[in-house]
C-alpha cells in the first residue's frame, strides 16, 4: 500500500478524473476527503471509497477551508489533489461572456488561492512536507483552438506549479502538475465544442499518438505516484499524460 497513512483532499472527487483518483488513493491506503459541488456526488464517492464527504465549491475561501479541516479531523493533511475544474464552451473567444469567463477563472484559478491559504498553515505545523498535486492540461502546454480562456487558466496553473514548487521547496512541500489529454469525462462535450460522436472524437484521436484518450485511472496511477514518498525528489514538474500529444 503506497499511500498507507496518509490524508488526501482531492477536489472535485464526485465525478470524472477526481472520482478515480479518490478510487486509487483509498486502494492505496489513503484515508480520502471527497470533496465536491455536488453534494449527492461527493457523498456517493465517499461511500464507495470509505472517505468522508466535504460538499462545497473550491471558488469559496469557507468552503475551502472547510474541506481543509475535514481532513484535519481525520487526523491531518498530506496531500491535497486540486482537481476541480470547469469550462467554457469551445468556440470563438468573443462569444464567451464575461459570467462565464469569471467563472472558470473562479473555479480553475482562485481556488489555488484558497487551497493554499487553507492547506500550507497545516502543512506548517505539521512539519512533515507534504505533496500538492495540480490537474492541469495539455492546453496549458500545446493548446487547441476554440479555448482561448480555459487554456489561459492552465498556463496560470502550470506557472503557478514552478513558482509554488521553488518558494515551498525549503519546507519539503511538493508542488507539481499533471497536464491530460482529452477524456471522456463530464467536460467532454465542451471541450470538443461538438456532440460527442465517434466522428467527432476520431478528429482528437488522429493527434494523440498513442491512439486514445485519457482514463481517469491514467491520472490516478500518474496521482500516487506524485503524492508517494518514491517521488520525494520531484518538484516542479508539468507532467504531460497525454498518450505523446505533447511530444
Ligand atoms: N476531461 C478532460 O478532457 C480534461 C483534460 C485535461 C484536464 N482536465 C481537467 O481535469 C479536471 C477534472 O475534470 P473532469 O474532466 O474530471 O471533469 P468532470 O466535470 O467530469 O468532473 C469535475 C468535477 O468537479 C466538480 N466541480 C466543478 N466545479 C466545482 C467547484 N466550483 N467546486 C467543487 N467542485 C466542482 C464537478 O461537480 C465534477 O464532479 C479539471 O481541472 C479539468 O480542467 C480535464
């Protein structure tokens, strides 16, 4: 059991990569805070992966901070997934209003905020380091068109990564990302920007060399990996899984 011992917050944990992370924490020993806007969502997941539930929406420093202290009440923090993320519909970038594009920012960028103001007291004064692991994108890397705004979130993500990981290297704090590919996850049909048919997704697969999408269990396997003391020498890393697109 690779994460036997430790307590994990992952975000956005009631569906989709964060659900099959929760999965492969819990395989692995974690003890796992499931947190989600959705509250049947989370509260299903939880069940499923003997976790407990902390329902709220990562744009809302409270709500955060609540998720936070649900798992000091479990008996501490070591590693904080923030997975959570949304979307604007792929398309031209005027037609994004400005609700939405505050939104996403909301959602995909300050809730990195919140969730270090909440979590890096605790990892303070527990003393023992601890890993903080970013979903990010292959957007933030080698974008696509139609998703000017999203993909801008992910660059944010992916420098906030380096820059997070360098200032919290000296307390053995961890900061990394993983940047997937497109999976068929909840946010599909908004990325594609078209119904989700087999044609449809034939034109993403013919730029993925390994010939698929990504799994939610691709980046959960890539997930313990990051949070497991076998990386304890990786920071700073924007880890692309992503079947080579970003090769
Ligand atoms: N699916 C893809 O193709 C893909 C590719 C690259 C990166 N990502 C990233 O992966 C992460 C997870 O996305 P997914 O594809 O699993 O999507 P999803 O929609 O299937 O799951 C996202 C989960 O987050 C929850 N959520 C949304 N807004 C929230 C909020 N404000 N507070 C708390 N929870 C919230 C949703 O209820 C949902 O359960 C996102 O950050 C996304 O940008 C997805």
């Amino acid at each position: 059991m690779r994460l036997q011992g430790k307590i994990a917050v992952v975000t956005g944990a009631g569906g989709g990569f964060g659900e099959g992370i929760a999965q492969r924490f819990a395989q692995e020993g974690a003890k796992v805070v499931v947190t989600d806007i959705n509250a049947a969502a989370a509260e299903r997941v939880a069940r499923a992966v003997g976790g407990v539930a902390a329902v709220g929406d990562v744009s809302k420093g409270e709500d955060v901070r609540a998720m936070v202290a649900a798992a000091e009440a479990l008996g501490g923090l070591d590693i904080v997934v923030n997975n959570a993320g949304t979307t604007h519909k792929n398309g031209k970038m005027l037609d994004v209003d400005e609700a939405t594009f505050d939104r996403v920012y909301a959602v995909n960028v300050k809730s990195i905020y919140w969730m270090m103001h909440a979590a890096l007291p605790v990892f303070r004064r527990q003393g023992r380091g601890g890993s903080i692991i970013h979903i990010s994108s292959t957007a933030g890397i080698r974008p696509r068109p139609g998703l000017v705004w999203y993909n801008g979130t992910k660059g944010a993500l992916n420098t906030m990564t380096q820059c997070m990981a360098l200032e919290l290297a000296p307390e053995n704090i961890r900061v990394n990302a993983i940047c997937p590919v497109m999976g068929a996850t909840g946010l599909l049909e908004q990325f594609m920007g078209l119904p989700d048919t087999p044609e449809n997704r034939a034109k993403f697969l013919a730029s993925i060399p390994l010939g698929r999408m990504s799994r939610p269990s691709d980046i959960a396997n890539a997930c313990v990996w990051l949070a497991e003391d076998a990386s304890s020498f990786i920071t700073g890393v924007l880890l692309p899984v992503d079947g080579g697109r970003t090769a």
